[in-house]
C-alpha cells in the first residue's frame, strides 16, 4: 500500500515514518526544501524519542521517501494524509491556509481516486471546505474524478509519540463511505493486531473528539492549578489532595498535577480554536474561556514567588533555570511557561542562566542572547540568587543537592512542578517553595 503524507512537522513526520515501519510505501512531502534535503541526508528536523532510528531505518530500506513535489507521487498513492500546520489567527481560531492549499494541489493534479485524510488539527465543518476546494479545482478543469473525504486526527503526546503511534490506545477515524471505511481499516489493520480499536464515526464527529479530548486534558490542568493555589492560601497540601481525589474512579489520576502551567503546540492552540467555534456557533463555552484565563495566569506563579521571597527587588540577581521546552522529551518551546518566565526576570532586571537537556537550540532561536546557557545542572546555579524548576525533566529529579548549595550564592529553590520534597531541602539548609503546599519554616 503507498500512501503520501504531506507536511513533515511534528505529525506528519511521526505518522509516516511509524506506517513505513509497519510496512506501508510512504512519501513524505513538504514543500520547505532544505528540511527535505536534511531528512533525505539523514538530519531529523525535531527531537522526539526513538524516531531517528525508524526514520534512518526506513529510508535505508526504501519504504520512507521525501520530496517536495507532491505532484510527482499523488497519482501512485491510494491515500493522503494532510499533516501541514493550522496555526491560530491572531482571533484565536485555527488557519487553514496550508490546508486548503493541499486540497487545491490535489483538485489541481488527481488523476484517479484518492482518499484525502486529514491528520492536522482542524475545527468541525473543515472536511467540508476541503470538499468545496477539491470539486472547484476539478470544475476548473472539466473534469469530475471520485474522491473521498476522511478525518483521522493524532493523540500523540510530545516526547512519546513514536510509542503512542505504534500502541495506540484508540484510533478515531471520520467517514463519509463504506469505501473510505474499507481502506482505512486495511491502513491499520497492522495495528488491530494488538486488538487497539479503531473507532469509526461520522467525520464532524471525528474533527470535534480532538477538540474535545485537549480541552478536557487541559481543563483539568487548569483546575488543579485553581486548587493549588487555595490550597496555599488555606495551609492545604495539592499533593495530597491529588492523591486522594485521583483514587476515585470516576475521576483518575492522569493530569492532576499542578505547576506553572500547560504549553505546546496543541492545548493552547485547540483551547483557543474551540472557544472561537464555540462564540462563532453561539454557544460561547464558559468553562474554557476560564481554563485558558487560569493557565495564563499560572505561568507567572514562579516569578510571584522569587519576586516575594526578595520584597519586589530582583534587580542584579541572578537566577538559574532548569528547563526550557514545554514539557520532558522535547525540544518544544512552543507557550512554554519558560518563556514567561524568562521574560519577567529580564524585566525585572536579572541575569538569566538556563540549562535544558534538548531545547537550548530552540532557546537560542527564540530568546537569543539576552541569557546564558549552561553546558550542565550544575553550571547553571553558580553564583545563583534563586533556583527555578520550570520543566521537569527525569535528570533534575536526584541533583548532589550539597554541590548545588555549594555552587549557590543564596540557597533558594523554586519548584514549579512539585518534583521535590520541601522538607528534605529545608534539612539541606534550602529555602524551597512549592506550587499548592504549605511552606514551612
């Protein structure tokens, strides 16, 4: 079976380079020619765990292929995915420029039947403009060639998407016919295998379920960070708390961790496109507009707390981050919390040094020089005024805390993801703040 993918992004890279390893003829198309060049030389363009060994895997073998001419393979293809970016407008919804684009090219170009799928993040009704490009393309033409439509959005999740794709926990899949439905299920019947189920539905039902399922994720996110933050104010504990909510069944443990804030490329985004469907639709949703209000707001509960420990008076220190990227496993700056962060010290006049194990190239690009980068943990808290831990990657878990204290000038230590027991730094002789628990002397 081949198959195209366009877009070689964060998706596009993982979904094709994860079908050729399952032994579908993938080509991958984009049209920025020096990231093709790169993946065609053996460069991968994104940090995410595991997936230079089945790209270079696969290319070696010939099922992974990459091009920039999506003319050149659209008539040996059965199926297409759109994987290009939907970037928000500055009004918060989703641009589909590249996506409708894509449908141009195929109305454009297609010669024979062609399942065109969309794996980008899109708002529900874009299957159907995706249609209208399509046909208009074909009227431009005289011509009248079959096709159909499908929605098959990703739930991958940064830093563990290779593994996602290859064991899925659901596949949701919107079609319009049985024959879209057929070819679908022959795609991943590798997958059925393992018995992961894949779900078939209407395909607005499919575009709404992504929507649905970031902004539940980021609800409850947001939540806790609510809770977190009357915890402190009532002397309670939100690790405790989590813990004994989380043993109900009906609510679960997953993403009731409080901290400094959600980033990436998807809540944000998909928070912000759904509350805009939802006010173009005339049913504003409440409940979002709060979630996204709390998590902008949270992203500067690190800065509140340096900024209280020092009486308002942070000019001339110098402050030390641990972690740059949204989350662990990626190099992903995207709304990351860190970001802000580094923005607030800067005004308040502090020198910044960060450390991050992948993103510090990303940092560069995004921040440039205006702080310095560390080679190492430890080189990043010398002489250091305060200690922020914005992103809790697996390394900053069992730091030799007596070299830290040493390297130190004032022992502070900041905790923006709850990674560390307060009391045994306060016994190290750290003044350590938390996010949600109770400080003590």
């Amino acid at each position: 079976m081949k198959i195209a993918i366009v877009g070689t992004g964060y998706v596009g890279l993982v979904t094709g380079a994860c079908f050729a390893e399952m032994g579908t003829d993938v080509y991958c198309v984009d049209i920025d020619r020096d990231k093709i060049e790169r993946l065609r030389s053996g460069g991968i363009p994104i940090y995410e765990p595991g997936l230079e060994e089945i790209v270079h895997k696969n290319s070696k073998n010939g099922r992974l292929h990459f091009t920039t001419d999506l003319t050149e393979v659209l008539d040996s293809v059965e199926v297409l995915f759109s994987a290009v970016g939907t970037p928000p407008d500055e009004d918060g919804s989703a641009d589909l420029t590249y996506v409708l684009d894509v449908a141009r090219t195929v109305g454009k170009h297609m010669k024979k039947y062609v399942l065109v799928i969309t794996k980008s993040t899109v708002p529900v009704g874009t299957a159907d403009k995706i249609k209208r490009a399509i046909v208009e393309e074909q009227r431009k033409r005289g011509v009248s060639i079959d096709f159909d439509i499908a929605s098959n959005p990703e739930f991958l999740k940064e830093g563990a998407a290779v593994k996602d794709f290859m064991n899925p926990d659901r596949v949701v899949v919107g079609v319009e016919t049985e024959r879209a439905q057929a070819l679908m299920t022959k795609l991943y019947r590798p997958f059925l295998l393992n018995n992961f189920p894949v779900i078939f539905m209407d395909v607005p039902s499919a575009e709404m379920t992504k929507y649905a399922a970031n902004a539940m994720l980021a609800t409850r996110i947001s939540f806790m960070n609510d809770v977190a933050n009357l915890c402190e104010a009532v002397g309670a504990d939100i690790n405790m708390v989590r813990r004994g909510i989380g043993s109900d069944v009906r609510i679960g443990r997953s993403f009731l961790y409080a901290g400094c804030g959600y980033g990436g490329s998807c809540f944000p985004k998909d928070v912000k496109a759904l509350i805009k469907t939802a006010a173009e639709n005339g049913r504003p949703m409440r409940i979002l507009q709060s979630v996204e209000e709390v998590n902008e707001e949270q992203k500067h509960v690190l800065f509140r707390k340096l900024s209280a420990h020092y009486g308002g008076n942070l000019n001339g220190k110098r402050v030390a981050i641990w972690g740059l990227a949204f989350k662990p496993e990626t190099d992903d700056m995207r709304e990351a919390p860190a970001l802000v962060v580094v923005e607030e010290l800067l005004n308040a006049g502090c020198e910044v040094t960060a450390y991050d194990p992948v993103a510090i190239p990303e940092a560069k690009r995004r921040i440039g020089g205006r702080i310095e980068y560390a080679r190492d943990i430890y080189a990043a808290v010398a002489d250091a005024d305060a200690l922020l831990l914005v992103t809790e990657w697996k390394e900053f878990r069992l730091p030799a805390w007596n070299v830290i204290k040493e390297k130190m000038r004032v022992p502070l230590v900041i905790d923006g993801r709850n990674i560390y027991e307060a009391g045994e730094l306060r016994e190290l002789g750290f003044t350590c703040y938390s996010i949600g628990r109770p400080v003590k002397k």
